[in-house]
C-alpha cells in the first residue's frame, strides 16, 4: 500500500472518529442556549421575513428555547437550529459581501465559522450573514436604531428561565448588530455571551435577575447606558444625606447642604469627607457605583458622586475633617426631604445669572437655560470684552451650538464627523451624511462673519457635559480663538437609541459615533481638553474652572498689548 492510500485512510478514519466523538459528546446548557440565541438574533435582523415583522419573534424564542432541553450534542443541536431556520419560509434574498467604505470594527460573524463542517447548515447561515434585503421593522428607515415596533413581552416573568434568556438575548443581539460603538467596549461583547448567559440562567430571585441585567448594561461602557431597577435601587440606594458633595481626588468635599437637617448632624459647607464605613473614598466608590453603573469613561463616574452616601440603611459612618480636626461620626440619612427642607438647601458656590460680567471686563454666560435671545444680548454687551467663559458644566435647556457659532465664527466650517449604522448591512457602519444634508449640512455651523467675537473664548467642561452638551462643545471648539477648560467629559456626545426590552425596561445607548473632523473620537474619551483643572483639597476655591479661565484671558490679553 503506497503512502497516499496510507493517508488517505487515516484520514477517513479520523474523520469518522471525530464525528463519532462530536455525536457522543454531550453539549453544555450554556453552550446550546448560546448557539440558538446567536441564530434566533441574526434571523431577528437579517432574515428576510422576520426583519419585516412578520412574525412574533419573541414568541419564537421561549417556544423553541423549551425544546432545547432535549437536545444533548452537537450533531442533535446542528439538526435543531437547521430545522428551526428552515421553519421560516425565505422570500427575495440579495447578497452582498463587498464592505469598501464602510466601517468594519464592529463586523463580527466568526462564530457561523464553527458550522463550517455541515454543508447544509452552514451555507443557511452565510447566507444570512450577507443578505441586504431586510426590512426596517426594528430601526428607522434612515439606519439610526429606533425600535418603535418592540413592546415588550406580554407575559414576561423573571422566574421563567426562557423568559430570562429571552430578556438577555434581545438585548444583546440589539448591541451585537446596532451598537456603532461596540468596539470601543473594554471587553469584547462576544466574548462575554457566555458570562451574561451564566447570570441570566442562574438569576433565582428578582434581585439576581436585575442584577444581572445591571452587569449587562454596566459592559456597554456608555455614559447613555443608566440603568437602576427599583429592587436594586432599593437595595443600595433607599436613604440620602442632607448634604451634597463633590468627589476631588479620593476626598469628598460637602458642596451643598440641607440647610436646618445638616445643623443637625453638625454639617458644613467645606467639611471633608475622608472615609465611608471605613473605607477610603477610592475604594467605597469602587464598591459602591463604579460596578453597578455603566459609563464611557472612568472621569464620568464622578457625575455620580451624589449616589456614594446613599444607602440602604439609614446612617452611615464617616471620617470629617474639619480644619485642622478630624472626627469620626455616624450621620443620619432620610428618605425624603420636605418641600421646606428642599427650600433651605445651600450650594456652596453657584453662578445664578445666566450672563453678567466678572472679574475685570471679562464675559460669563452660564449656557444651562439662558434662551436664544439672552444669548444675543450677552454677545452685544460683551462685544468690548477682554475674553468671554461659556460655562457648559451642565445640560444646555434652550439653545443649540449653531446659536454660539453664529457670533464666535468667521465663515461657515464642519465641526463634526459621524459614524451613523448601515440600513441594510447590521454591524456595519459609515461616515455618510443624512439626506437632509441636501438643503443644509448639519455637521457644519456658522456664516461668513467679519464681525465674529474674536477675543479669547473660555469653555468650561466637566464631568456632567453630556451627550447634547458635548455636541454644543464641539461646535464651540470649532471657534478660531477657543480653549477649553476642564476635566474629561461625559464621553457620549451623540443621540441615543432607546430599546425596550421584553420585561418592558426602556434601555438607552448612544446611536451613533462622534469625531472631531480630524478622526479623533469623542465616544468614551470626552471632550478634547486644553488646560485639565487640577483641583487638590489643599487648594480648593469657589471655582477653580472660573479662575482658570480669567487666568487665561488676562494672559491673552496682556501679550496682546
């Protein structure tokens, strides 16, 4: 017998062998709900009759699911998913595998691979992964996710666990083919299917189910992304302190106080906050929020600085310095304020009007309510101005960027580059402009001006510009004669997608991607920063970020004389 032969029988025998192996080895439960959730979620997306809707693809799921439990390998699991998309008759199919300039980060099919051995199952799948004719039941006509026609489950309950699994493959399939973000996650969002599934399926009690849930929307790293169900709220977050407070460094410093409640507790504006239940303040965060809500970037969390002395018991134990005493004591928390209570609160520092002039004929506008028309008066009475601060460390309520840009430009220019999802390609994604780019570019602001404020422009951002605010930010930094102060912002500057999960939960993420025109993005990174404020307990002032920006225009203004 020559060496081929010799091979070749090998190699038949090995295949048989491995066959016979793959048909008596059993498959673990998360293995086999893993598999039907990834083929049910790219039906749901990209089949071209149940993307139109025309089925109950919730119901689908817990139907099928309940019959996985009969399923015990591989070769039985192969049969089962081949049937169940064999169950959905195909109507026009359209493929297309050409993906030239489109963004391709987040294209991730690897897994059909695993079917490659089997010739009927796997060119079921492929096709699939490429077919272009699908319709627009789950997101809107122009690509951007709106998933109007999700309503939820009827008969949800949380101690189903097909209904459990149900709620953690809806959404994950939502990320896994909608998200344009998903590559900026920390950890790959296929690589913690089966972690999720292990939560989902273990998930006992309505505590656990929630849990889990918060976990799963925790790994988006989206500063969209807030999520607290009542049972977990409750659980950690039931009482509140009558004061509030800032997070500088790893101390809490009490920037406001319920005025009569905190004389009680013997409470004051400036105290510092050195430790919480023992704890140092670096790590209670981290136990405390830092696991339970999702965000774009570690900066952000401090936004959430407020939740650190909630509690689910009514008193906590804290270390305060004061001055030059330091004292360890437990504060009583309540929870809720009465109307009175809430009246009498103190802010240690605050800027009321929404423009006026500070310091040596400097500008200030405060962009959190000032109106289109006020803006137009600040910018007229400031014309003369050594320098003008925007401060934007807030959620702006009646203004757009396009109305600062019409005073701080000097000709119409881009500001913006988005990254907006593919309609008809899932996970895939482009730079494209909207069809109303026809009659007016949005990504750009601003006319011909030789009028345009010209002196030194002082933004100031911080933990709390946010999505719109962060949009507003990158219009004014687009002004020639702009710096921006702060520390890193919220790192989600664009719209957001609300997905509304089968238990009925409305889950927010950002729909699309942000960048500067130069390609730098602001997902997750916030923000481009000039000047970071540096703000210590040894140094901390009313208002570090104001006297930062006065520096700054009197230094402008000095070289320029």
């Amino acid at each position: 017998m020559n060496k081929k032969n010799v091979f070749t029988i090998t190699l038949c025998i090995s295949f048989i062998m491995q066959m016979f192996s793959q048909e008596k080895q059993g498959i673990s439960n998360t293995e086999k709900y893993k598999q039907f959730g990834l083929v049910w979620g790219l039906m749901k997306y990209q089949h071209s009759e149940v993307s139109n809707g025309k089925y109950n693809w919730d119901e689908k799921f817990v139907e099928n699911f309940n019959k996985l439990e009969s399923v015990t390998t591989q070769t039985n699991l192969d049969t089962f998913l081949l049937n169940f998309i064999l169950s959905i008759p195909e109507s026009k199919i359209k493929t297309n595998t050409n993906t030239d300039n489109l963004f391709t980060k987040n294209y991730d099919y690897k897994w059909i691979e695993q079917y490659s051995g089997n010739t009927e199952l796997y060119p079921k799948l492929k096709k699939l992964e490429n077919n272009t004719s699908i319709g627009n039941y789950y997101t809107s006509k122009s690509g951007i996710p709106t998933f109007d026609n999700e309503k939820g489950f009827k008969a949800f309950d949380y101690k189903i666990k097909s209904h459990r699994l149900l709620e953690l493959f809806s959404f994950w399939n939502v990320i896994q083919y909608h998200d344009v973000n998903k590559y900026l996650m920390d950890k790959n969002w296929y690589s913690q299917l089966e972690s999720f599934i292990d939560n989902f399926t273990n998930a006992n009690s309505q505590f656990d189910y929630e849990l889990a849930k918060t976990n799963l929307i925790v790994s988006l790293n989206d500063s969209h992304s807030y999520f607290f169900s009542k049972t977990v709220s409750d659980s950690l977050f039931k009482f509140k302190p009558p004061i509030s407070v800032m997070n500088v460094n790893d101390t809490l410093v009490v920037s406001g106080i319920v005025n009569e409640l905190a004389k009680k507790e013997d409470l004051k504006l400036g105290d510092f906050i050195l430790e919480v239940n023992d704890m140092d303040i670096k790590s209670f965060r981290k136990q405390k929020i830092d696991s339970k809500l999702s965000s774009s970037n570690a900066a952000h969390l401090k936004y959430w600085t407020r939740f650190l002395l909630w509690n689910k018991e009514d008193s906590l134990k804290l270390k305060i310095k004061r001055k030059d005493s330091v004292t360890t004591k437990y504060v009583h928390l309540y929870q809720n304020f009465s109307k009175e209570e809430e009246r009498s609160y103190l802010p240690f520092f605050s800027y009321k009007k929404e423009w006026q002039l500070i310091d040596d004929n400097i500008g200030y506008i405060n962009l959190s309510t000032i109106s289109k028309e006020e803006t137009k008066k600040a910018f007229e009475a400031f014309s003369s101005t050594n320098g003008i601060i925007l401060d934007l460390r807030n959620y702006p309520k009646n203004i757009s960027g396009e109305e600062i840009a019409k005073y701080t430009y000097p000709d119409r220019r881009e500001f913006i580059k988005i990254l907006s999802p593919s309609r008809d390609r899932p996970s895939l994604a482009n730079f494209g402009k909207p069809a109303i780019s026809v009659i007016i570019d949005p990504f750009k602001a601003g006319s011909k001006n030789s009028n345009y404020y010209n002196k030194k422009i002082i933004l100031l951002v911080n933990t709390t510009t946010q999505s719109k605010a962060e949009f507003i930010g990158m219009t004014i930094q687009a002004s020639p004669t702009c710096i921006t102060v702060g520390e890193t912002t919220s790192g989600a500057p664009l719209n957001i997608a609300v997905f509304k999960s089968p238990d009925g939960t409305e889950i927010p993420f950002t729909s699309m991607g942000g960048f500067y025109p130069d390609g730098t993005g602001v997902q997750r990174n916030g923000l481009k920063i000039d000047y970071f404020v540096k703000e210590t307990t040894s140094n901390f002032t009313a208002d570090q970020y104001i006297l930062k920006g006065i520096e700054l225009i009197k230094a402008a203004e000095n070289k320029a004389n």
